[in-house]
C-alpha cells in the first residue's frame, strides 16, 4: 500500500505521513523542502519500517502535475491512496496583491491538484480500488474579502471533489475533500502579517484544531460514504449552518470583518 502526499514537509501534510506511515503504508512525499522531507522521511522509516520516497517539487509550476506523475511512473510507484494537500493562501486586497502570486496560488490548489486527480484516477479505476484526499477548507462555503482568491480555489477543490465523488464510488474508489477551519500550522504565518494577526484572536482560538485531529477525523471519514466533512463540530455549524440562514451579504461582511477587512 503506497500513500502519495503533496506538501507533507509540514503540518497537516506531514501529520498524514505520520499517521499513514503507522498504519504501515509506504510513502511518497512532496514538497518544495528537501531537507524537511528528509528528516521526516528518516523518522517515519526508523519508528514504521516503511519506504519513503522524497520527490522535491514546486508544486505550483504549470507543469508539475505531469512532471510528478512522470517521475513516479519512471520509478516504477503504483499510488493507492492520493492525498492532495498542498497548497498555500494570500492576504490582501486583489488590487493591492501580486498578480504572480495570485496566479501560481490557482495553479497550487486548484490545477495541480486537477492534474494530479486525472492521471493517478485512472490506475484506480483499472485496480478498482484507491482513495483520493483533497483538502478544501471551510473557506469553501463562504467569499472572503482579503482573502478571496484562496476562498474560490478551496470552493473549486470542494465542488470537484464531490464531483468526483459520484462519478468514482460505483468503481470502487474512495474520493473525499476534507474542509479544516483553522488548524495550528503554519499557514497564517504564509499568507501574511494580516492573516496571521487574524487568526490569533481570542475567538478564533476557540475554533483552531490541531493537525493530529484533522488526519485522525479525515481517516475515520474513508470509512464512510460522505463526499465531505467539515472538521470539528463548531467549524461544521458555522460552515453548513450560519451559511444556510444568514444572509449572503452579512457572510461577506462577517468573513471580511473577521479577516482584517
């Protein structure tokens, strides 16, 4: 059993090899940080005895699902259970942000985790039986003003993900997305000051989970017949309940608030 995980160097990503690598699956792990994959790479063969294949990649070039896919058929690596995780978000105003960065943030989340869908998909489909893991966000239900490229990719991985979903699970594949709130990594401290500053209020706290919960809910979910899940009870009634009954313009107004806006 071999698990292929984008962006494993930290966080979340990382806690899906640990947890993965304990139930004795081989691993593949990419990122752009070989020496963090190393040294996690190390850990997992000492305490599992497990294979661990390090691919260095940046993920958000236009080509990097293909070149992925190649390397990993050249190294003769048959993917059982694909967890698309990397993936970054940004704080600003679209008008005030680097256009680039927009740019590869829409390759990063969205057309890699496509690309990278579409070609291990069909070796699935032939054995009859995988499991694809996209993480979306619970910035998927909702826009969110600062920070509105990173909501419209995570809205895109939760709505073609349970697409996918019903196309697969007559074939006896597994095709899940994974919506975390705030989860304590690294990630606000990327997407900017503002972002980071957000997420540090006392209110937001209260909401934050930790990477081991996330994994540990996300495998608990295989086993399930859900498209979706939004993790942690008070993020799932804020996600799919205060979206449904308020206002869409009060949403807006809430997220931006909440955000710095």
């Amino acid at each position: 059993m071999a698990t292929l995980i984008t962006g494993a160097s930290t966080g979340i990503g990382a806690e899906f090899a640990r947890q993965f690598a304990a139930r004795g699956h081989d691993l593949i792990v990419v990122a752009r940080s070989a020496d963090k994959l190393d040294q996690l790479a190390a850990q997992l063969r000492e305490a599992h005895g497990v294979e661990v294949t390090v691919v260095r990649m940046d993920l958000s070039a236009p080509t990097a699902a293909d070149d992925l896919w190649q390397q990993t058929n050249r190294l003769g690596l048959e993917v059982d259970v694909l967890v698309n995780n990397a993936g970054f978000g940004t704080h600003n105003d679209v008008a005030d942000a680097d256009p680039q960065r927009l740019e590869e943030e829409v390759r990063l989340n969205c057309l890699t985790l496509v690309g990278t869908t579409a070609r291990y998909l069909p070796q699935m489909r032939a054995r009859g039986a995988g499991a694809i893991i996209n993480i979306a966000s619970t910035a998927a239900f909702q826009p969110l003003p600062k920070m509105a490229v990173y909501g419209a990719t995570k809205a895109f991985v939760l709505s073609f993900t349970e697409a996918v979903w019903a196309e697969e699970r007559k074939n006896g594949i597994r095709v899940l997305a994974v919506c975390p709130g705030l989860t304590d990594t690294p990630f606000f401290e990327l997407a900017g000051e503002g972002a980071a500053v957000a997420a540090s209020g006392v209110a937001a706290k209260a909401f934050t989970r930790t990477p081991e919960q996330v994994v540990a809910h996300t495998i608990r979910a295989l086993s399930g017949r859900k498209p979706s899940f939004v993790d942690g009870i008070a993020n799932a009634f804020v996600a799919r309940g205060l979206n449904r009954v308020l206002p869409k313009r009060l949403v807006v107004a809430i997220s931006g608030r909440l955000l710095g806006g």
